[in-house]
C-alpha cells in the first residue's frame, strides 16, 4: 500500500493557479470566447497571472517543500516566480496587438503562455533532478508550439523544428545524465534538509576519495550541458539566433527572458545545493564557457543587420554574464544573478516591444534601415528605445549598469578577476552594435514614410518600462533589499 | 536472487542504443528519422534506469517511475514533433532537414 | 557660510538637465531652444559663483562640503551615496565648466542660426553640462562614472550633429568606442578599488545607518599596505589600480596611444569642439588624475608612465598641429599637445599646476576654437586655410581676439598662456631634464604652428574669392571679446609669488609651492623670449609665401622634408598603425578562420579596430550556417569535450 504524499499547497501555489487557470482558459477559450475576441481570453490570462502574483505573498519570507522535499520554496524562488510571472504578463501584453495585426490570433495561444510560465515556477522550486527535467519540458513544449505559432511563415515554423529537434536531443542527454546519477547514488535528489539522501549527502561522505564516481561525474557533465543548452552557452547556443529570428516576436522576447532565467536558476541549485564540494571541477570548466560565450555572443551581434537576430546574439552574450554571478558561488554572486535577471527581463522585453510597436501585417521591421529617423517618426519609441539599449549596453545610470557591476564586483570578490576583465571589455565592445542603433535612430533620415499606429497600451507599456529601467537604475536600493533577502535555501 | 547476466552487460547494450540513436539523431537527413533517433536515446536511458533499479536497489520503485515519467513526455514531445513535421512538409514538400535552413548567419 | 545653502550644489547640475528634459520634450523652435539652454547653463553659473563665494568665505573650518541627496546604493557591501562633492578642486572645475559653457551657449545661438535641428542640439548641450557638473561634483567613483559616460554619450551625439555628413557618424562612433576602451580601464579600476578598500568614496562621510563613518577609498590607502603585510606590496596594487585609471585618462583626455578620435571629433559643429573638445570634456582625465592625487602619490611606476605618456603625446600633438590645413584640426592636434602638457605637470607631481593649465587653456582655448567658428561662420563654411587668407581686414574683432588667443598659447608675456605653461616647464627643468627638453621643443613648436595659422587665416591677401567674408553677428563676438578679456588676465590666480591657486587647493591637494628663484626667471625669459621668436619667424616665412599657396598646394616646408611631413600631416601615422597592427593580423586570422572576409565594412559605420572584429564576427556567422545537424553536431563535441573533462578529472 503506497501513502498518497502530503501535499502543501502554499508551497506551490502560482504553480496550482497558472496549471488550473491554463486548464480551464483553453475550455473557456473553445466554448464561450467568439472567434474575433480572444482578446479577452487575453485579459483572463493576464488576472490568472496576477492571482498567481498574490498567492505567493502570503509565505514571502519563510521556507518550506513539499512533494518529499522535491519541491522548494525560498526567497529565492519567490523572486524569481515574480520575475517569471511579470514577464508572462509583459509577453500578453504585447501580444494583445501583436497576434491580431499577423493575422494569427487564436485563443490557445495565452494558456500555453501560461503553461510554460508554470513550467519556469516549477523549475525555480524544483530540488530534484526528476522535477527539474519535468519543468524543462513544461517550459519546451508549449514553447515548441509557441516557436511555430506564426504558422505558415515559414521561417516561423522552421524555428520551431529546429528548436524541437535540439531540445529533444538536449533533454536525451539530460535525462542520461539523471540516469547515470541514480546509478551511482542512489537519488536524484538535489539535497536535503532533514539529512534524509541526496547527492550533496553522497559527495559530504569521506570515503569520496576512494570510490570510483565516474558516473556521477559523466552524470553531472551531462545535466551542466543540458542546462546549458537551455541558457544559451557557447558551443550550445547555436539554436538562440534563429529560432529568435523565426519565432514570433514576443516569444522571441518571453524565451530570451523566461527560459533562460528559469534555467539559469535551476543550473545555480544544481551546482550550488548539489555539487558545492566539486567547485573546484566545475568552476574552470564553466569560466572557460562564460568567457567564450560573452566573446561569441558580442562578437557574433557586431555584423548583424537584422535588429531581432543582433538581439538574440545579445541574449548569448548576456547568457555570459549571468553565468558569471552563477559561478561565482556565493550569496553576493546569487544576489547580483537575481538583479540582473530582472534587468534584464525589463530592458530585454522592453526592447522587444519597440520593435513589435513597428512591425505592421506581412512584414516585419527588422533591420537596421527600418529604424532610421526613428526620432523624427515616433519619439517616444525612439527614446525608450536608446534607453533599452544603453542599459544593455551597461551604460549608466541604467538598471543594465547597476546589474553589470554588481556581477562584475561578485566575479571579482569570488576571485574571478579574468573573468570580470573579459567581461568588462566584451561590454566594451557591445556598446558599438547598441549604439549603432541609436545612431540609426537619431542620425539618420527616416526612410519609411507612413507610420504603424500605436496602441495606447503598448505606448502605457513601453513608458512605464522605459522609466523603470531609468529609475531603478537610480534607486536600485529596494530592488538589491529584496534580493538580498531572497535567500537560497541552504542544505544541513 | 542470482542474476543471469550482470549490470555491465545491460549498461552497455543501453550505452550501445543510446549511441545508436545519436547517430540516427545526427547523420540521417529525414526529419522523421531523426525523431526516431530521438525516441531511441530516451529509450536507452529507460533501459538504463530500470537495469539500476533491478540491480542496486529493487525494493524502491523509483527507478520505474521515472520511466514512466519519461516515456509521457517523450509522447508529449513525438506528438508536438510529428505534427511540426507535417507542418513542415506541406509547406516545403519535403523532409530533408538540410532544406529546412532559411535561417542562419 | 555654504552649509545653509547647500541645496544650491545640486542645483548646478539638475538645471542644465531640466533645461534638457524641456528642449527633449517640449520645446519646438528655435529661438525658445536657445534661450531656455542659456538661462538654465547662465543660472547655474551664477549659482555656482554664489557657492564659490560662500565656500571661499566659510575659511578653513571645513576642508570640503559633502552633501548626500539619497544613496544610490546601499546595501551591506557596497555603499554608494548620489553625493556631492564641494570642495576647491571641484568648486573651481564648476567654474570653468559653467563660466566657459555659459559663453559658449550665447554664442551657440548665433552661430547655430538656421540650423536644421537647434533643438536637438541645444537639448544634447544642456545634457552634456549636466553630465559634466556630475563628473565634476561627484563624491565616489561610480557616480563620477556616471557623468564620464555621460559625457561621453553628449559628444557622440554632438560630433555626429551634421549626420548627413558620412564622415559624421563615422567619427562620432569612433569617439565613442575608442573612449569605451578607456573606460573598460576605469571600470576595472573601480572593482580594484572596491575589492581592495571595500569602499567608492573619495573621503570619509557619515554612514547612512546615522552611527560611524562611510571611509572613503583615499582616506584609507593605508589599507593597500593592510592587506599584504610586506612593504612592496601596496606600491605593487596602488600601481596596478592607478595604471587602469591612467588607461581610462588616455581614453577621454585623448592621450597616447588613444589620442586618434580627438581630431576626427572635429566633424562636430564649432561651439561643441571648443567646449567638449577642447575645455572641458577632454580635461575630465586630468581632473581624474588630480581628484585621487593620494593613489598617484603612492606609485612612482605609475606617475613615471603617466610623465612619458604625456611628454610623448605633447610632442605629438604639437608637430602635428604643424602640418594641417585644416583649421580646427590645428587647434585639435594642438589640444592634444596641451593636454599632453598637463598630464606630464600630473606626472612631475605638479598638480597645482596642472590645473592652472587646465583653467587657462580651457579659456583661451575655448576662445581660439570660437574664433575659429567665426571665420569658418565668415568663410562659408571653408575650413582649408590655403582658401583663406587677409580675413583682418573683414573680420576686426575676431582677428584681434584670436591674436591674444593664439600669442597666449604660444605663451607669450604677459597672457593667461605664459604663466600656467611656464610652471610646467620650471618643474620640468627642476625634477627631468629629458622631459624638459621635450617640453621645450613642443612649446616651440607651438608658437611655430600658431604664427602659420594667423599668417595663413588673417595676413596676406585673400586667396579664394568664392565667398565675401563679413564680421560675425554681436551675439558671436561679445563671448570672444569676454574670453579675450579672460585670457589676459585669468595668469592672476597664480602668479609666481603670490601662488594663490596653490593655497587655496592646499586642502586637497597638499603641495608645497614650486619655488621661484632667479633660476626660473631667467628660464621664463628665455622661453618667452624663443617663443616670441619662432612666432615672428613662422608668421614672417609663412606670410611671404602664403600667396602663392593654392587649393592643393603643398606646404612651403614640404620640398624640404617631404616624408616627414607627411608623418606629422598624418598625426604620426597612429591611425594607420592601429590599421596595419590590429586590424590587419586580425584580419588575417578571421579570414583564415571563415575564409571569407567580407570587404564592405559594416554599413559604414565601422572604422579601425571594430572592423578587424567584423572578420570575427563573419567567423562565427559562418558556423550559424542554418543546418540543423551541424548544431547538432558542434553540440555533441561540446557533450564529448566536457564530459571527457569531467571523467578525466576524475581519474
């Protein structure tokens, strides 16, 4: 007789209404929404976000797990859950005029929004490596429908084939990798709290030495490989340019954010709440990444004309960035992850959006030439814009910059003073594509004449995220206090 | 209870079909073909996970349920897969994944 | 005195940017554009007179005025307050960058008359006061790299103003980027300094928790030696921390071997070269330099490479301003030889000095840079000086101006010019006899290459007759007139002797005053005296030959030393080197690496190291190849690469 586990709901309460609402919105959706209004569908997504938003409220501050310990929440998770849940609600914002001007408005397109943003929640919270692969592929699958929702653009779909195909082959070599643990250890749990096994148990034992691990080893290689398909780091980042290119623009955006933070945050539990004693064998092998990912991403987004494709190789870079508060290991390092990843879901959604607010039916603006004048044509755009860009570009006294020093001073403290050089130039490098954006848009005659028509939310939106990034890069105290009380659930 | 064959032998046939469908994965050109390479590497570790869980520690059934998990989402994945290469073939007519490459740079 | 009032130090920077935030947003025309930047520039002018008066008054009870609006950052580690400095090093930066920009701003309105976008421009001058007012006030490094960017940012802008003009762009993202190599060296200084000291402020403040004191990183270089406990060591990390301050000093002050985007910066409308680029921006390395004076003082390795740098590109600077046409980038090649001249003061160990020259050529070469603007204003936009020629005659005010200008950078008695550039070469003749000889040619050179440039503008007969030169408007001439005036007289805040700029930074920046014996005297005569000279002589040769110079004509000196002034024409060929050095090996390896490189540039934009990047960049394009099985494939290498790592290390 097997006992039915205790289950703690509060523990996973964004993740219960982001699966029940996605659930009952795509009956909603079939039955009672009309062809022509899913917008509305839209707006029911988007207060399914915000009661997801409000259960976590409550427990903010505390720490619990339920499911046997598989599933966490600590500050850390909660803050990412609200980043997670803020960009979803970003992504259906900009949405609502998106799908309609492409002619591809369908309702199911907002619950598999959700879908993936419970996907990201679970793989915040998740501290065991069956949960975690679980959450990866409920972020991927409707990830992989939303890739090809442009249907039948064809670059569209080709992004989703190709996503789906690479992701497939990743999660392959994950789940090998999970394998290969279970046989050495005997779990796959990340640790523990109450001393019951784990792997971080396993590795504390001292008879290490001795005993021959290599498929612990293999194992882990192959989880650090997988995640790192997952972020974007090189050489596993081929896919990030053109699936970004090929899929529509505010999942481009949502992935570039979403994905890549959940990701990131079940790479830092993994190396954190489980290898921590084998820092000393992943941390070169990770610093050698990080390098070559921030060099290939800068470098690679230098000759890009398509303004989409540059940002996705600017993503790879940022990937670079990130893993370098990753590596690093300590609450500094976890705190300036945190800061950044926030930045950059405001800063990266945000320039997203600027180009949606262009793109008009059958075409889409997005080279360099249609930016041209911008100034001229839409000043509102035009600033918000140069603002996104110099906070990517970490100039100050953006958020952008505020994030970059904070990661840059934790690689430093942790020792990583290469890595913090490497970083601090490759930023200097970025600042010539960012620029030439702001070149185009404030040096250069407008070229295209007649004008897309703004939606008043878009421009709401675009303002209001334009001045975040501005403002909280002046007063980013109570974003860095809330950080720093998001703290990472420590085993033992 | 004695064993017929020992752990080895299953780890490798297991490591045998893993490679194997990485190689279907990686050289055959057909979309399809390569989702089955796919299939056959998750299936693998499959095997893999049941032969760990005979061996090491038959009286936990946590082995088998992670294969359980596996094989839902490997459906869940072949579903969303073919239909995406059905997608593909009406509006390429073909199925060659090297002709599938409008993006790149 | 100033405690009451403080309020009004954060004004100086927050008006120019309401005046910004109102020309972005609001304001449509012209005229309102000028006025509103203007006012607001004029009235944080006259405000910071106020401060300075009061700051003066309040005597020595309080070395320094420190006043936190909120704090930028504030956490356990790191503690950043948005704080103001006032003290007498930055309360006399205030001056000269409001006092210079006021003028500037009045002028601006003439001479940007008709212009197809004076909003824009005005908007980007008020920022650029305001960026320059926080890097000037700034009490911590991370806001004072703030307005580094800032500034930064506003001359990109500004350079790149006439953006019909390729060259425009071009040499507006050159400055930009070059600068950000700089600044990549600041920043990593700032981590230095923070790991090293836990701490961004320049001295010891209240700590925000209300008990205690926030230390500031140069009340506490005493905790370089604290960290490693034997006697080498802190002069090893003070040397390592101001080495990548001194990186970020070549960037914006255009020091070698950065100094290549001052002279294509002049593609920037004039008033911007001579405020950005001649008086204030391009000071803000050297007002680096004095503002962590302490650092210096612990690392002699560093004040010796700071010297050299700066010895180096004065005599750059100088030879090449000798062999242009072209007449702003005479005076932009000779801002470089000038800054050159402060930072070897920096080097010596002379800041007082250092700053007498900042404050004095700021002026008067503002003023040259605006006279230059009304010639150009008169000549229809001709700025080859072989078109030119005879323009006293049409052009009375501006001729005598520019004559005082030219006289004082040539350091003739008794102008501004004479008296700070003097200082210099006395302690240069007191501590490095190498660096004094250097410094010597270079001021001939100067009197050489201004006595050229009035010969060839204002003497002789006009030799190009497409245009019908005419005096500029009232609104040009009167800030000539007031710089002039200024320029003779500003030698007064440190005359030998009375050394009043020494004592009065005597709470920053503790010096002794550089004696003054017979010894100096002697040598100021001679200099002067040989400078007096060259200047005569130059104008003389010049003046004799200028008629017969023509549109593409060479120089007179040219049958003589052919190559060598093409070198100097070149600005020692720098650009070229980066060319053949950088972008060429770069190339190679990019094109052996994608075997392609693509010819066309970027978009035109591109220019020296960023190009060589482009070949990188097609690299890794090149791999992006679009196939499926390829990614699949350079995935699996990096599955084999890692895993192999990973079980090897095992073993």
């Amino acid at each position: 007789m097997i006992q039915p586990p205790q289950i703690d709901f509060s523990v996973i309460g964004a993740l219960t209404v982001l699966c029940v609402w996605g659930i009952a919105l795509l009956l909603i959706d079939a039955f009672f929404i009309a062809e022509g209004q899913k917008r509305v569908t839209g707006y029911l997504a988007l207060a399914g976000l915000a009661v997801a938003a409000l259960v976590g409220l409550p427990s903010w501050g505390q720490s619990s797990n339920t499911f046997s310990g598989m599933v966490q929440l600590d500050g850390f998770s909660q803050t990412l859950i609200w980043i997670f849940l803020l960009a979803a609600a970003i992504t259906i914002v900009i949405s609502l005029d998106y799908l309609p001007r492409h002619d591809i408005e369908k309702g199911e397109y907002y619950p598999l929004v959700l879908f993936a943003t419970a996907g990201m929640v679970l793989l915040a919270q998740s501290t065991n490596l069956i949960v975690m692969f679980l959450a990866i592929e409920l972020v991927s699958i409707p990830l992989y429908i939303l890739a090809g929702f442009a249907y039948p653009r064809v670059t569209s779909e080709e992004a989703a084939m190709k996503y789906l195909l690479l992701g497939a082959f990743a999660s392959g070599f994950f789940v090998y990798g999970l394998a290969l643990i279970y046989g050495q250890t005997g779990t796959v749990q990340l640790f523990s709290v109450d001393g019951s096994d784990s792997i971080a148990s396993y590795l504390d034992r001292a008879t290490l030495v001795a005993e021959n691990n290599v498929f612990l080893f293999a194992g882990s290689a192959l989880i650090l490989v997988t995640l790192g398909f997952k972020v974007a780091l090189v050489p596993f980042h081929n896919w990030t340019p053109d699936v970004y290119e090929g899929s529509p623009t505010p999942i481009a955006a949502f992935m570039s954010v979403g994905t890549k933070g959940a990701a990131f945050a079940a790479l830092l539990r993994f190396l954190v709440q489980a290898l921590p004693n084998l820092q000393a064998i992943w941390m070169p092998i990770l610093a050698i990444l990080a390098a070559l990912t921030m060099i290939v991403g800068n470098i690679g987004a230098l000759k890009q004309l398509n303004v989409k494709r540059m940002l996705a190789y600017s993503s790879v870079g940022h990937a670079g960035y990130i893993t370098l508060a990753v590596i690093t290991g300590t609450t500094l390092g976890t705190n300036a992850f945190l800061f950044y990843i926030l930045a950059y879901t405001l800063t990266n959604l945000g320039a997203f959006a600027v180009l949606i607010a262009l793109e008009k039916q059958g075409e889409s603006a997005w080279s360099l030439e249609d930016l041209s004048g911008l100034w001229q044509r839409q000043p509102l755009l035009a600033v918000a814009m140069a603002i996104f860009m110099l906070s990517l570009a970490g100039v100050p006294p953006t958020m952008g910059f505020v994030g970059k020093f904070y990661i840059f001073s934790a690689a430093w403290e942790g020792g990583l003073v290469w890595l913090a050089a490497i970083g601090v130039i490759t930023s200097a490098i970025s600042a010539f594509f960012y620029l030439r954006i702001i070149a185009r848009m404030f040096m250069y005659e407008p070229t295209r004449a007649e004008e897309a028509s703004l939606s008043r939310a878009l421009k709401v939106g675009l303002a209001v995220a334009a001045v975040a990034v501005l403002l909280l890069g002046l007063i980013p105290t109570p974003i860095i206090e809330l950080v720093n009380n998001s703290l990472l659930v420590a085993a033992r | 209870m004695t064993q017929a064959v020992s752990l080895e032998y299953v780890l490798i046939v297991a490591a045998a079909l893993f490679c194997i469908g990485l190689f279907g994965a990686l050289a055959r050109r057909n979309l399809i073909s390569m989702l089955m390479g796919i299939e056959l590497m998750l299936n693998a570790v499959n095997i893999n996970l049941v032969a760990f869980w005979r061996y090491l520690e038959p009286s936990y059934v946590t082995g088998q349920v992670f294969v359980l998990f596996i094989i839902a989402v490997a459906a869940a994945e072949a579903a969303v897969g073919l239909a995406m290469v059905i997608a593909v073939y009406r509006s390429r007519t073909t199925l060659q994944a090297d002709e599938v490459d409008s993006l790149k740079g | 005195m100033l405690e009451s009032v403080s309020f009004i130090i954060p004004l100086l920077p927050l008006l120019p940017f309401l005046g910004f935030v109102a020309n972005l947003l609001f304001i449509r025309n012209e005229r309102s554009a000028g006025l509103i930047a203007t006012a607001t520039v004029g009235v944080s002018f006259i405000l910071s007179l106020v401060a300075f008066i009061l700051f003066a008054m309040g005597g020595g009870s309080r070395p320094y005025l420190d006043l936190v609006t909120w704090y930028w950052i504030n956490t356990g580690a790191l503690i950043v307050p948005f704080g103001f400095l006032y003290d007498s090093l930055s309360s006399t930066m205030t001056l000269l960058v409001t006092g210079v920009g006021t003028l500037i701003h009045i002028y601006s309105i003439g001479y940007m008359h008709g212009d197809k976008r004076p909003v824009r421009y005005f908007a980007y001058l008020n920022l650029f006061v305001a960026m320059m007012l926080t890097l000037v006030l700034a009490d911590n490094l991370l806001l004072l790299f703030l307005g580094w960017e800032g500034v930064g940012l506003c001359s990109f802008l500004l350079i790149g103003h006439w953006f019909e003009r390729k060259s425009a762009r071009a040499a507006a993202v050159k400055a930009f980027v070059v600068n950000r190599i700089g600044d990549a060296g600041l920043l990593l200084a700032m981590m230095a300094i923070f790991a090293l000291t836990g701490s961004l402020t320049f001295y010891s403040q209240t700590h925000p928790s209300g008990e205690g004191v926030l230390p500031g990183f140069l009340d506490s270089t005493s905790s370089f030696s604290a960290i490693f406990n034997f006697p080498g060591q802190p002069m090893v990390l003070a040397t390592a921390v101001t080495f990548l301050i001194l990186i970020g000093v070549t960037g914006k002050s255009a020091q070698f071997p950065l100094l290549v985007w001052l002279p294509d910066a002049m593609e920037g409308p004039t008033p911007v070269s001579a405020l950005i680029h001649a008086a204030t921006m391009v000071t803000a390395g050297v007002y680096l330099l004095l503002r962590v004076e302490p650092l210096l003082e612990m690392s002699s390795g560093t004040r010796a490479w700071i010297l050299w740098i700066g010895a180096l590109t004065a005599i750059i600077g100088a030879t090449a301003a000798l062999a242009q046409w072209d007449i702003k980038r005479v005076l932009a090649y000779s801002t470089v030889s000038q800054l050159g001249f402060m930072v070897v003061a920096v080097g010596l160990g002379a800041y007082t000095a250092a700053l007498f020259h900042l404050l004095t050529h700021g002026v008067f070469k503002a003023l040259l840079f605006l006279g230059s603007g009304s010639v150009i204003h008169a000549a229809g936009d001709e700025q080859d000086m072989r078109r030119m020629g005879g323009l006293r005659k049409a052009l009375p005010t501006t001729f005598w101006t520019y004559m005082v200008g030219a006289l004082a950078l040539a350091g003739i008695f008794p102008l501004a010019g004479f008296w700070s550039k003097d200082e210099i070469i006395a302690h240069a003749f007191e501590h490095n006899i190498i660096v004094f000889g250097v410094l010597f040619v270079a001021s001939i050179l100067t009197a050489l290459y201004m006595g050229r440039q009035i010969a060839l503008v204002f003497f002789g007969e006009q030799r190009d007759h497409s245009y019908h030169p005419h005096e500029s408007p009232k609104l040009m001439t009167v800030p000539l007139i007031i710089l002039a005036v200024g320029t003779i007289i500003a030698g007064v805040i440190n005359l030998p002797g009375s050394h009043f700029l020494n004592t009065w930074l005597q709470p920053v920046i503790a010096e002794e005053a550089a004696p003054f014996g017979t010894s100096e005297i002697v040598l100021a005569i001679v200099t002067t005296l040989i400078g007096a000279a060259a200047f005569y002589l130059s104008w003389r040769f010049y003046n004799e030959r200028a008629a017969r110079l023509r549109a593409n004509s060479n120089d007179p000196i040219y049958r003589g030393t052919g190559a060598i002034w093409e070198g100097f024409n070149e600005g020692w060929y720098l650009d070229g080197f980066y060319k053949a050095a950088i972008v060429q090996p770069f190339r190679s390896v990019a094109n052996f690496i994608a075997q392609v490189f693509d010819p066309r540039g970027i978009d035109g934009l591109v220019d020296g190291i960023v190009r060589s990047l482009n070949g990188a960049s097609n690299g890794i394009g090149r791999i992006q190849n679009g196939f499926l099985r390829t990614y699949a494939l350079v995935f699996l290498i990096g599955v084999v690469l890692i895993v192999g790592y990973f079980v090897a290390v095992n073993r």
